[in-house]
C-alpha cells in the first residue's frame, strides 16, 4: 500500500465517550494493515508543529476512522475541527498486525487501545478467522465501539469498577491460552500477556517527531535471536510479537 500525505475532508467528528472522539474523513485507504497508524496534522498553523500518531480503526477507498481521546493540547486542537474542515494526513504507516494463516484468535483490547483492534476484527472475520473479542474499560461511559465489534466475533467485556461485565482486568477474561493474542492497550496488560506467557502481538506506543524512523525518537530494545536490537515504533512496529520488547526505557 502507498503512503500518501493528503488533506482530507472530515465527514463527521462525534463525541462518542467522554473526552473520545470519532472522527471519520473522506478517502482512506483501500489495503491498509490493521494496527497501521497515520500521522495527523492537528491543526493549520504550526503550533503544534509535531503531527500526532492516531491508529487506523478502520477504512475503505472512501472513508478514513480515526477515534482519539483528548489528552494535551494536539488532540484537543484535533477535536476543534468541525465537519468539512479539511486535515493533512500522512499514513499509513508503521507494521501491523500478522494474522493471515491464524485460524482462532483472541483480541485484547484496553481503553484507547481498543480502535485498531475494530480494523483487525473485521479483517480476520472475512478471512473466517474465528474471534474471540475481550475488552477492557475503566467503567462502562467509556466503552467504546461494544456494538461494532458484535459483528465479528464474540464479545466479553471486563471495568475496573464493575458497572459492565466482569468487574477486573480484561486479562482475567482470558480463558485458552493457546490461542493467539492480539493486544492494544496500556503496558501493564502487556505485562500480564508477558507473565502468563501468551503468544501473539501487541501494538506499542511511543511519542513519535518523523514516524517513518528517520528521527531515532522513538527506538527501543528487543530481543532477537537471543540478542538485544533496537527497533523504531514507528517503522519496524508498533505492532511486535510478545515477549519479545525489553521494557523500561521509555524515552519520554
Ligand atoms: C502508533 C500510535 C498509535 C496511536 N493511536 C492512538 C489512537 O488510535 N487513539 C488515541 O487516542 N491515541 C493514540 N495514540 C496516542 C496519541 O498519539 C497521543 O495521545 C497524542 O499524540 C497526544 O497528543 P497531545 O498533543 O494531545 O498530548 P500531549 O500534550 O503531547 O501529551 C499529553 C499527555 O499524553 C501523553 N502522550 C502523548 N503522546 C503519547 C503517546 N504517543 N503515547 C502515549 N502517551 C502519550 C503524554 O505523555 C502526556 O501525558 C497513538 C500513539 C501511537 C504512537
Ligand atoms: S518517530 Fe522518528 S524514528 Fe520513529
């Protein structure tokens, strides 16, 4: 798939949780990776000068999904566009999701972790993947996109305060281990993947300048046949195989 850099026009932009937008624009990308992410300007002026990482939720030849929450002043300046406002969006970029000979998956998803997830979903049920969709909250006014995901899989969902699902961690809704995982979500749910010793990917976050690994800004260490590499999020990932990230050296 080509990487563009366009300005798109946004179609709609909708709150759709507290401080989570959904923000869907014209053209996308017709053969986009699940767990791909685009790099979006938010806003015209040069202030913030640095465009912000968003994942691809989903997409066709029409229509781009990006869902954001509001978190510092990018994503706030991203949720003042309005409707025919038009964004540059560079993308897609980055590795995503390997699950083309996978027969039974699970999905792992946490807070604004889970919109990439929706893409790969979607995917692995057209190629008959059989899914297995857990997803995890805070509380129930931020479960986000519980219906879409109905459509592909089954869907058990897990808050911390126990007002939807299972009251817990999303991790404690994994009942066979020997199926594949595919997590995106907060580290310390990759810790928990890590511990139990699950197999499959999770898709990092890093704070990312270039996001096509020309800056360095957003190296990391793995291990590699037994040896330590460094990789680029943005490039090389954000999507890699559990276990294999050495943590503890985030860089911002
Ligand atoms: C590959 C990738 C995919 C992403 N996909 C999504 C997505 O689909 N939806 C979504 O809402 N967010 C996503 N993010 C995170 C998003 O890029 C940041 O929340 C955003 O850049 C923050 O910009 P800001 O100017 O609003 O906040 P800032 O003012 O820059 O920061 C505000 C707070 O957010 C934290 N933060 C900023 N950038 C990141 C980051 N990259 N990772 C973790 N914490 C960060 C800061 O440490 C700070 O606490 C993704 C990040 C990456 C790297
Ligand atoms: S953001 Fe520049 S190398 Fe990754």
């Amino acid at each position: 798939m080509n990487t563009t850099d366009v300005r798109f026009e946004i179609l709609e932009q909708k709150k759709i949780a507290p401080d989570i937008y959904q923000l869907l624009v014209s053209k996308g990308y017709q053969n986009f990776q699940p767990g791909q992410f685009v790099q979006v300007e938010v806003s015209e002026t040069l202030e913030p000068f640095l465009r912000r990482p968003i994942s691809i939720c989903d997409a066709n030849q029409n229509a781009l999904k990006l869902i954001y929450k509001v978190v510092g002043k990018g994503t706030k300046l991203l949720s003042q566009n309005k409707v025919g406002d038009k964004l540059r969006i560079f993308g897609p970029l980055g590795q995503g999701f390997v699950y083309s000979d996978i027969k039974e998956a699970t999905i792992v998803g946490g807070g604004i972790g889970v919109p990439p997830l929706l893409g790969l979903a979607k995917a692995m049920y057209q190629q008959g993947t059989k899914v297995e969709i857990l997803l995890g909250f805070n509380t129930e006014s931020q479960a986000i996109l519980v219906d879409e995901f109905k459509k592909y899989g089954r869907v058990h969902i897990a808050t911390l305060d126990g007002s939807l699902g299972h009251r817990g961690l999303v991790t404690d809704l994994i009942k066979d281990q020997g199926k594949t995982i595919f997590a995106c979500g907060p580290e310390p749910l990759y810790h928990t993947l890590e511990k139990y010793n699950l197999k499959g990917y999770y898709s990092l976050e890093r704070r990312m300048a270039c996001g096509v690994g020309v800056c360095l800004g957003c190296n990391i260490n793995v291990t590699k046949d037994g040896k330590t590499a460094r990789r680029r999020v943005c490039h090389d990932g954000p999507v890699f195989p559990i276990g294999s990230v050495i943590w503890g050296e985030r860089l911002d």
